[in-house]
C-alpha cells in the first residue's frame, strides 16, 4: 500500500522550495510529499490518486483563497478526498491582518479550508510542524488508523458488534470496525478459529478480546471500574465538562476525589465533531479529544474514575455523604458534585429504534463517518451538536438534510456555515415519522407539521439529536428539581426544603454539601464552557463548606460567587 500523501501548492517558487524542504526533511519516511506551483497539475494529481487508491492526508494551498484557481482546487480535495485535511498558506507577517482573518473565516465558514498554516522561515520551523503534525492526527483518527485505534470485528453492524463500539465511543477511544466477512475482517482475524465467538475486539498491543462484556472492555482499555477506597473528600457523579473540570480543579487543589460516570467520559459534548468556539482551539476541537484531554489532566492530578457504574442511592449521614454504587459498593464523602448531564430523547419509532447501530444513530456519527461517503444522510436536531453533526457529514456525504422541528437554536456561526454549505439542506418544520429498512436503513417518512403532509425519503443514515432529559431520576427526595427534572441550586431551593438557618451557596442543592453543575442543574447555560466553569466555580464553594466546622456554620466570603 503506498504512503499516504502530502500535497503542497504555492507559485511563489521560493515559498513552495523552503515548504518542500521542511516536509521532506520531516516527513518523507512516512508520507508521500508532492509539491507543484500549478493549481491545474495539483488538480490532475488529485485526481490519480484517487484513481489510484492513494490516501490524500494534508493539502497546502498556498494562493489566496478567493482566487478561482484555489477555490477549484479545495473543492476538488473535499470532493475527492473528504478526510484530507486543507489548510491555506499564510506568510508569518500576515497572519495578524484583519483583511486575512476575515479571509480565513469566510474560508472556514463556506468550507473551503480546514484552517490555516503559517508559512515555514528558518528551518526547522517547529511551529510549522505542529500545525502539520496537528493535521495529520486529526486525519489519522478520522481514518481510524490511528496506531492506537481499536479494531472491532463483528458479524453485523448492529446488535452485540453495535454495543462494542458504543462503549468505546463513550470513552472517546479511537477505533474501527468491519464485517468479519470482509477483505479488512479476514485479514484481522488471520490464525483464528473458525470456531471463534464474535465479535472480537483487537487492542493496538494485540491482545485479542472474543464478545468481551462491557466491564471487560473497559478494564482492558486501561480504564478503573472499581472504586477503590471507600472514603475520599469529594465524589463527582458524571465525567461530562463540568464533571471532569470539577475532577482537574479538586484534584489539582489536594482534594481526593473520585469520579463515577456509566457512560464514559466526555457527556454530550462528546458527540460534538467540532466545537470551534471553545477557548484556546483556534482549530476547533472535538468533543471527544476535549474529554481525551480532560480525562488525562485529571488523572495525572490524582483523580480516580469508576466507569461502568452508577450511582444508586446518596443520602445524609452525620457529617458525610454517603452514596450507592449499583455493583453495591458504597462511597463515603465530604462533599459531592452533581454533573450527571443530560441524555438525548429517544425518537420512539420501533422500526427504526430496531436499526439502532444499523443506520440509526443517537449522538454523534463516530467510527461509522466513512459508511456515508457519497450517501444521504438525515440529521434531527435543533441545537449545536446537531449542526456541528450536519457539517462533519457534509464532507463526506453526497447530501444532507437538517431535519428541524421548529427554530433552529443555535450559534450564529453555524448557521452561517450551514447556509453556505452547498451539499446540505434545512427543513424547518419538519418531524419523522416513520421509516424503515432490512437490516440497515432505507428509508425515512417526513411530515410537514404545518399541512401534516408526509412524504417518504430513500435515506442511508439518520442521526439523532432531539433534546434531553436530565440524569437525575435516581436522586433523593430531599433534591428538590423543576417539573422537567432540573436541579435546583441557590437562590432557587425552595425555602420549605431546605434544612439550614443559613442560605444554601452558589450550585448547592437543597441537601447541604451537594453541589449540581452542568446541563443537569436548572437554568444552566447548555454550552462547553459554561459547563467547565461551573465546575471549577463549584471546587471554589466545596472548599469553604469543607473549611467550615459543620454544614450548618455561617459560610461568609461566598455571596459574590454566581455560577458561570
């Protein structure tokens, strides 16, 4: 198999000679570097390797982007080869222009270029080579061959084979899956019995796991599903933003602190393809490296995680907080940390909750992105993460639809995007009502909910994004919610539940020395960084209640603290 390629097009010959020269000089053992001045001959090589078979990583263009020449040429990398990562060329003196930043965003936004790339000056140009290296790891996971990346080989895409992967998209593992039957399955299963019970998960070390349950594929990842020790300062329930921020900042500051969540790590943002608006990723960055990142940092800080369990019962006991495990282990702590998030709605329809993992997906597209190269792909969904979903689909796709129920309700440079992206359509007003196929979606049902008409759509994939309800079912009486199940916090506890002389403080529910943060809590605002803000704010308010000499001292210094 070739190497995949590295293509770089500049008609400044001195630019395009100190680019080649940092890509050769870095990357050529791996990677096929291909460097032209000319857009047209870029265009026929793009073209070949598509032929070919040549796996296209990384395009440079090196013109400016509103050239035609350009224009025709990024178009041609999204439509050839939509995983190749494309960025433009900027000269390190330009890069701060307000003419060039409006430039870049408008590129962006119409989905022309992926980001941008400062031009290399003395080799070697490190800060050239992480914006490469950066590129190449983002498209090596999108391509699952990533060296890290799990393999999951299965007799069908749905059932036991679907739950698999569902596990291992909780945890934000990269990872791969393919039909034992097929050309990539026989080879993985090369020296395996025929006898051999799928699905069969394959770890980058090797090790070879036949129809592990889901406990046994966590623990084989590297991830803790026990508890540990049973008293520690401060529980956290939930490994979403605000849960895992929570997690960073109690553990940086001294605090032993576990953190319990049934669904892996990363809540809804996890399914989120492309957050571009959060603090400090000019690139953007996906929901599920953001819960990568997070899960390490806490963990280097010396939290510990119990995965595959949740917690069952949380009660009161003298000065302690005692809570439940449901594999019956029971956590003793000072303090604790509601981030239980919320759980996307399910669409109801039994003929295509039966195709769940089979075309139907709730959340994000995940591992299963490349099945919709060329496809018709339908997304539900109102919110951010259902456009951020339509516009990761849309590079592969041949077409996809936003399918709406009312007013999309989302931030003004996605629906900017969206309305620019030529491959994908909005029906506002538009619910599904039914649909279908054997074995793997064919076909969905649409009504107009002004006239109730319905029509039937040929559809390949559906993904679901319709809203949620909070994980708080499970909670005590004593936390008292709204009527859709909300946490109430501070200065909406309701004064008849709450058990102190003293006010309840900021993220506090009505049981004292319980604190809720994140999409869960009441009023909450359903973004990032919100959630991750909360979550520190909550370490700030955990800390004065555990300074003070019981629940109910006078806590003072806390009035001017709000939740972010």
């Amino acid at each position: 198999m070739s190497d995949p390629v590295i293509l770089a097009v500049d008609a400044d010959p001195a630019g395009l000679a100190g680019i080649e020269r940092e890509l050769l000089d870095r990357y050529s053992r791996h990677y096929d570097v291909v460097c032209t001045a000319s857009a047209a001959e870029a265009r026929d090589r793009l073209t070949q390797f598509r032929e070919n078979g040549n796996d296209v990583a990384v395009v440079l263009a090196g013109k400016e982007v509103d050239d035609p020449s350009c224009s025709e040429l990024l178009a041609e990398v999204r439509r050839l080869h939509p995983h190749a990562k494309r960025a433009l060329l900027v000269g390190w003196g330009e890069w701060g222009f307000r003419e060039t930043g409006d430039a870049i965003l408008e590129a962006i936004e119409h989905g022309k270029i992926d980001h941008y790339v400062v031009r290399p000056v003395a080799p070697p140009d490190e800060l050239f080579h992480h914006s490469i290296s950066t590129f190449l790891l983002e498209w090596a996971e999108e391509r699952r061959t990533a060296p890290y990346a799990i393999q999951v080989v299965g007799d069908s895409w749905s059932g036991r084979a679907a739950a698999l992967r569902d596990v291992l998209e909780r945890c934000a593992f990269p990872h791969a899956f393919c039909l034992a039957d097929s050309d990539e399955g026989r080879r993985l299963l090369e020296g395996s019995s025929r006898e051999t019970e799928l699905p069969v998960v394959i770890l980058p070390d090797g090790t070879t796991l036949t129809n592990p349950s889901d406990v046994e594929l966590t623990r084989a990842t590297g991830s803790s599903v026990e508890p540990g020790e049973g008293e520690v300062d401060l529980l956290i329930v939930g490994a979403g933003p605000a849960g895992l921020s929570a997690g960073v900042y109690g553990a940086s500051e001294g605090l032993r602190t576990l953190i319990v969540d049934t669904h892996g790590i990363g809540g809804q943002a996890r399914s989120s393809s492309l957050i571009r608006n959060y603090l400090g990723f000019p690139r953007g960055v996906s929901g599920g490296v953001l819960a990568r990142q997070a899960y390490e940092q806490a963990w280097v800080f010396g939290a510990r995680f119990a995965f595959m369990q949740h917690v069952t019962g949380l009660r009161a006991d003298a000065d302690r907080l005692v809570a439940t495990l449901s594999e019956g282990a029971t956590v003793s702590a000072r303090a604790v940390v509601l981030a239980t998030g919320v759980a996307y709605r399910r669409l109801g329809i039994p003929a295509l909750e039966a195709l769940a993992g089979a075309g139907v997906f709730y959340g994000g597209s995940g591992s299963d992105v490349h099945r919709m190269s060329g496809q018709d792909v339908y997304v539900l969904g109102g919110a951010n993460s259902a456009g951020q979903e339509a516009l990761h689909l849309a590079r592969y796709a041949r077409r996809v639809t936003l399918v709406v129920r009312g007013t999309p309700g989302m931030s003004h440079y996605l629906v900017r995007q969206l309305a620019a992206t030529p491959n994908v359509e909005i029906r506002l007003g538009t619910e599904i009502v039914g649909g279908g196929g054997d074995g793997w979606l064919t076909h969905l049902v649409l009504r107009d909910r002004a006239s109730g008409a319905e029509t039937s759509v040929a559809a390949d994939g559906l993904y679901l994004s319709i809203g949620a309800r909070p994980h708080t079912e499970w909670l005590p009486a004593e936390i008292a919610r709204d009527d859709r199940g909300f946490v109430l916090t501070g200065a909406d506890v309701p004064r008849d539940t709450w058990p102190l002389k003293r006010d309840p403080l900021p993220l506090e529910t009505s049981m004292p020395r319980v604190l809720a943060v994140g999409d869960a809590r009441h009023g909450s605002v359903k973004r990032v960084a919100s959630a991750v803000g909360a979550g520190s704010i909550a370490i700030q308010v955990v800390h004065r209640l555990l300074e003070a000499d019981d629940a109910s001292a006078p806590v003072d210094k806390l009035v001017e603290l709000r939740p972010a």
